[in-house]
C-alpha cells in the first residue's frame, strides 16, 4: 500500500491534514485504530468551541500570539505560536468552505464571538456528541475525503513508524490481525495524546495516575509519542494537561462527565485539602485547578467550599450546564450543614483548620488585601466571594484530564524535529501530541481544536506544496 500522505488517528487533526492535501491532489488515507462508524474521538465528544488561550480564533492575530506566550509563561515555540496566531481566521473560512457551520457564542460572560461548531451540545449532562456540530463536521471531512479519492481505513491501529536514512516513508500497523507496512512520503501523527494511557499520566503528570479521571476518549493511548520517540523525534515539555475539577463521583458515574464541571463556582469559593488548608490559587481557573489536584499527595482528597449564596448565584446556576442543579441532578452528593464546624465534621477535616482557613479568606475579601493568605488568591473570570450565608456546602472533587501537552517537537509547518533541532524529513504531529505550545507555571492551553485546524492545515498545505497566503 502506498500513498503520498497518511495520518494516524481520524480525529480533526488527521481529517484536516489529509482533506487539504487530497484537496491539492495528493493520494491520502487517514489511518484510525477504531472500528467503530462514528468511532469515539475527543473531536467527537468535543463541545466545539475554537478559542486560542480563552480567545476567539479569528481575534488579531498579534493579540492571539502575545495571549499564547503570555498564557504558557514563555513557553510557547514562538514561531509555532505565530503560525497559530496568523492562520486563525483563514482556517474558519477554510473549514466553512468544507461545509462546516460556526454559531458565535459567549465562552465565558467576558469573552464574546467565540466560533462554535453548529448545533452545539446542550445544556445537558454526561456526553452528548450525536449528532452535534463536532460529530457532523467530522463526518462531512470524511465525505469530502472520500469524494477526493482519499480513504479513512477504521481498524487499522498503527504501531511504529517506518525511518530511512533519517526519513519517515511510512507506517507500520495492524488490521484484522494482518500486519500492514503502508509506505507514505509524508505521516502526520494526530492520535490525540496520551490521556488514556494511564502508563505515560504516571511517568509525565502524577504518579497517582489511577485517582486521575480520563475526561478523554479511550483513543488517547500516547502512541504517537512513543513512536515517534523511538523513531528518533525529539520530544518533551511535559507536566501540565488541560482538563476541568469535577464531582468525584465523576470517577466511577459517567453522568457527571464531562459535564458539568465545577470550575466557575470553584473561581469564587475554596479549595482545601483534608488538613482544612487552601492549597491552590482558586482565581487562575480550572485548568489550573485541574493541575493542582493532581499533584496534591492524594488528587482524590480535596474538597470544594462555598457558601448558600455562591451555589445559588452566578456562575453556578448560569454556566453552559450549570453545576446546580444539574450536579446533583445526575447524582453528585452536595454535602450541606448549617454551620462550618458541623460541615467540617460531615466530610472529616478539622474544624477548627476549616474554620480559621475561611476567617482569614473572608477577611481577604474584605480587605480587598489578598497579599497575607498562605495561598495567593488572584481574580480572573469569577470573582472570589465571601463564605458567611448558611447553609454550607461541600463537594467532594477530583480532577478530569481531557488533553495532555508536550509531546513530539514541531516547527512553524507542524514537522516535527530532531534532538538536535533538524527537521525529520517525511514526519509531522498536529494536535494534542505536539510540544511548544501550551504548558508554564500556570498551565496555558491554547484550545485543542484551534491546534488541530491550524495545525492541521498548515500541514496539509506544505506536505501539498502548496503555498502559505502570508498575512496581510
Ligand atoms: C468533552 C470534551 C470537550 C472538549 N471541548 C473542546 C472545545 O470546546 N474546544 C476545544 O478547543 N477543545 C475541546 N476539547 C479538546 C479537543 O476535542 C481535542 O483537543 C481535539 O479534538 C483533539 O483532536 P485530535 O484529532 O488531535 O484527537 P482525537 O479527536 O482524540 O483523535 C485521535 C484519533 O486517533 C486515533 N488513534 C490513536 N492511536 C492510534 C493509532 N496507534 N493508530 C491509529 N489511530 C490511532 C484515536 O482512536 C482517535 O480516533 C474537548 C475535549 C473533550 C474530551
């Protein structure tokens, strides 16, 4: 078998790669390891949203990159994160012209015209992908591939690349349990990271691995580094992983993934571990949250904090699927006590810890002074908000890993690199398995489909040779 490209994995950032260059001409074969139709995928599940760091895609692109470097405390690829930046709103036109549909939205009562893939998913809890604008689009790339001679081969799970000479030519995989060599002047790895693979969360992110949630589809296995790894890539910049704080019933009850999620109420109570101390700053949001959980000594041991009048205001009931009701709706225990000291007593921290630790947060608030907490507290979406009406609240948390970053080292054209900076001829990584864009001490995510479409197009494009439009 023989083709000018293949991608491994038939997410956004393999369908993408591989309808631009069967576009331009090229024979493609996108290269999936499920079976399934509408095979799960995070593209799938996705709720659709293209932002770049919280940003909407088609922003000014000198405003998107500063928000990427800013966003990954510098350590983003600058030259990565400029190809992003520039090729946002061309990449909307691009996929419109492919047939998908974009509806504008608010991400977050601060940030308006957002493109979100039409229909979007509904204010509903657990999955709803069928029949979503994600899982239509995904469909539509696939007949547009198929209409230009290019094929999506379900089952086919690939499992090393092929090197000469220092080149990529192609794949090695299994179908049916035929063993398949599957030559390709260029591959593009988009198997959509590693957040399945409990292995690689316990050697990048937290030992813990088994007290993390997989706020993923079970795709995500980290093939894709491994192999480009052993073939000679260059790979790194792990540790940080985009994902939200959930109910940690969310561990074993699939109602209460991957919504709702408790980030926004979470921005204006408390975070505190079994010893009833804060341990993380609340302000900077989920991702960092997220974060933080899984590297406390135990990710299943916090607690969420917050008082009668923050569960019942925004944002907890007003969120995309707001966490009340819909939390305990899909069966999340809200724990509930008239008093901090009966609350304490109810989820097992020491009540005197708790009720000191709230004191001081209230008096921060107060004060408007955060400087004296142990913790730093800062405000960025959601403003913190006092603990003082009854009843009070507490949710027991944990925390969901949706997509891993670091990974295979990429270039401005999404080809990847050698340890020693050379580019390897012949081999590309769009998506969730690329290093350099994402990641710093606060956890910056540039949204995984803003990086599969540009990445993605961007690699179709130069595998096809065709030209780059520079921004104007
Ligand atoms: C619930 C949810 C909501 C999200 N919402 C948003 C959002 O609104 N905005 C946003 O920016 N991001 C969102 N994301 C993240 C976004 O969906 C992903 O970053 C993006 O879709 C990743 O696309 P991908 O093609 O790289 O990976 P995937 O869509 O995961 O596709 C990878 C594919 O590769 C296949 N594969 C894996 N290994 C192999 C192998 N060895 N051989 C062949 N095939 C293989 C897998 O089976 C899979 O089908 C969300 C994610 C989830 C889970």
């Amino acid at each position: 078998m023989q083709f000018d490209m293949v991608s491994v994995g038939g997410g956004f950032s393999g369908l993408i790669p591989a309808c631009r260059a069967a576009e331009a001409g090229l024979s493609v074969a996108v290269l999936e390891a499920r079976s399934e139709g509408r095979y799960p995928c995070s593209s799938r599940y996705s709720t659709g949203v293209a932002n770049v760091m919280g940003l909407p895609i088609m922003a000014e692109p000198d405003r998107l990159f500063r928000a990427i470097m800013d966003g990954s405390g510098e350590n983003a690829h600058p030259g990565v994160a400029r190809a992003i930046a520039e090729n946002g709103k061309r990449v909307i036109e691009w996929l419109s012209q492919q047939g998908a549909t974009f509806t504008q939205r608010a991400l977050h009562h601060d940030q308006s015209g957002q493109q979100v893939l039409a229909p979007p998913r509904r204010a509903t809890v657990g999955l709803d992908w069928e029949d979503r604008g994600p899982d239509l689009f995904m469909q539509r790339l696939e007949k547009n591939l198929t209409d230009r001679g290019g094929a999506v081969m379900r089952g086919t799970n690939v499992e090393a690349l092929a090197v000469k000479d220092g080149v990529c030519v192609g794949v090695e995989a299994t179908r049916d349990g035929e063993e398949l060599r599957i030559a390709a002047k260029a591959v593009v790895i988009a198997d959509g990271g590693f957040a399945a693979n409990r292995e690689m969360i316990a050697q990048y992110i937290t030992p813990n691995a088994d007290r993390v949630l997989c706020r993923v589809g079970p795709g995500a296995k980290g093939d894709g580094i491994r192999m480009a790894e052993r073939a000679g890539a260059a790979i790194g910049r792990f540790g940080a992983f985009y994902g939200h704080i959930h109910h940690r019933d969310a561990m074993t009850n699939a109602r209460l993934w991957p919504y709702p999620h408790l980030d926004a109420a979470a921005e204006c109570g408390i975070l505190v571990g079994p010893d009833g101390h804060r341990f993380t700053d609340e302000g900077r949001g989920g991702v960092c949250m997220a974060n933080a959980l899984a590297h406390l000594s135990d990710p299943l041991s916090a607690v969420l904090i917050v008082d009668d009048a923050i569960w019942k205001q925004e944002p907890a009931i007003t969120t995309t699927v707001p966490a009340n009701p819909t939390m305990m709706e899909a069966g999340g225990k809200l724990t509930t006590a008239p008093d901090i000291a009966t609350l304490a007593g109810e989820i097992g921290v020491p009540a005197k810890v708790l009720a000191q630790t709230i004191v001081e947060y209230n008096e921060a608030i107060a004060s408007n002074d955060f400087t004296r907490l142990t913790v730093p507290r800062s405000v960025r979406r959601h403003k913190p908000m006092p603990i003082l009406t009854p009843p009070f609240h507490a949710i027991p948390l944990c925390t969901g890993v949706t997509g891993t970053m670091g990974g295979i080292v990429i270039n401005e054209h999404a080809q990847a690199l050698k340890p020693d900076g050379s580019v390897f001829p012949g081999l590309y990584a769009v998506g969730t398995p690329v290093a350099g864009l994402e990641g710093g001490p606060r956890a910056g995510y540039v949204g995984g489909i803003s990086k599969s479409f540009v990445l993605g197009l961007l690699a179709g494009e130069h595998i096809a040779g065709v030209p780059i439009p520079k921004f104007a």
